[in-house]
C-alpha cells in the first residue's frame, strides 16, 4: 500500500437516502476511508481500494463485515484466501489475522460492532 487517505465526513449524512458508491473516490495508487458512523458500539467506514493496493495482515477485537460495493478483493483470514466481488460479503472473526488486496479496484463497506 503507497499510502492510505482518510476522508473527512464534511456534510451531516444522517436522514438522507445515499448512495454508498458515490460517497467515496478513487485514487490513484492509494487507499481512501471514509468514516460514515462512527460510535462507542461501532462504526461503518467506506473504503477505496486502487487496483493492487491492499492492507497487510492484522486482526482485530472484534467481528468485522466486509460487504463489496464494487470491484473484486482476495481476502485473507487465517491463511485461507476468499475471493469477492460486488454485491458479496464475508465476516472477518475476531482475532483472526486477516489481510486485504485489491485483484481489481473496488470498494467496500466495512462494518464493526464493539461488544
């Protein structure tokens, strides 16, 4: 991964019908996130994916879904790779190390509830 730019929410999404696509760019080389809701319990973050970009294997404390909006990913969690493309999801467990890399670009909503 060359680097990874977070976007700044600037407009208040909340009672708007969006379109998820559409809240997140490209760019170039990189990776861009987008946090959508950020709270104690959880969050929702967008993410951007140039083709062969990707985030190296980590875990996290608790269950994450991964849902693609667009594009096709290879997903890693605990050394078995799983290929997705848009319209498919997968839950990525707890402590389980993982890891991201983009086979096309594509985009992916990333939804992870603390408790």
């Amino acid at each position: 991964m060359k680097h990874h730019k977070k976007e700044k929410t600037n407009k208040n999404l909340k009672s708007q019908v969006l379109d998820l696509n559409g809240l997140i760019d490209y760019k170039s080389g990189s990776v861009v996130s987008r946090e959508v809701i950020n709270k104690k319990k959880g969050t929702v973050t967008l993410f951007s994916f140039d083709r062969g970009q990707g985030l190296s294997e980590h875990a996290a404390p608790y269950d994450a879904l991964v849902y693609l909006l667009a594009g096709e990913a290879a997903i890693t969690i605990s050394g078995k790779k799983h290929r997705l493309k848009t319209g498919e999801m997968i839950i990525m467990p707890a402590h389980a190390p993982h890891a991201l890399a983009a086979t096309k670009k594509f985009k992916m909503m990333l939804v992870m509830i603390r408790s």
